[in-house]
C-alpha cells in the first residue's frame, strides 16, 4: 500500500504535460477544421448551379468568338476579326443584342 501511495504523489514531468496539452489543442483544431470543411462543401453543394451561357450569341460578321464571359446582368463576348483585332462586346445576359463595343489595342 505504500508503494501506491508513493506512485500517486509523483508528478509527471512539465514537459510531458505541455505536450499533453499540445496533443489536445491539435485535436480540438483537427475536428473544428473537419467540421468546416464539412459544412462548406454541404453548403457549396446545396447552392444553385451558376447560371448557364446562351445557346448562341450575337456578334458582327467576319469576328469569331475567342473568349466569353458572365457577370451579374451582362455578357462579355471577347473576339477577333480577320486582321487580328480583338474587341470586347458587351451584351445582355441573353447573347441577343451587343449594348456596348471595346477595341483593345495593343500595347507598342
């Protein structure tokens, strides 16, 4: 019973116990992180799809279509003509009518 006694009154060493310590930190950060991404791919997955491009788009003849793009409201069609000039047409979300034009000069 002595022996017991004695073994119960050591006490574990200051590094043992910051590793302790250390060890239940990065347990509790490892499932607040699982958690996280959890929810945010739930959440990401649950969210409606974007929204998708027209089946067609307006654009000028003798420009070929080299970059599209979709903002809140607006399209942005990016293309080229036969001589290499590039413009930016922007156009409502629907590709049918070209409300705005860009030329996008290069730089000398």
């Amino acid at each position: 019973m002595a022996d017991s006694d004695k073994e119960a009154t050591v006490k574990e060493p200051a590094s043992l116990r910051a590793l302790r310590r250390l060890v239940t930190v990065l347990m509790v950060v490892m499932i607040f992180g699982v958690l996280t991404v959890t929810g945010l791919m739930a959440y990401r997955l649950t969210a409606p799809p974007p929204p998708l491009f027209p089946e067609s788009v307006a654009v000028p003849a003798g420009e070929r279509v080299i970059g599209l793009s979709r903002g809140t409201g607006f399209l942005a069609i990016v293309t080229e003509d036969g001589a290499g000039q590039a413009r930016v047409h922007i156009a409502r979300p629907e590709g049918t009518e070209i409300l705005q034009t860009l030329v996008i000069e290069a730089s000398p």
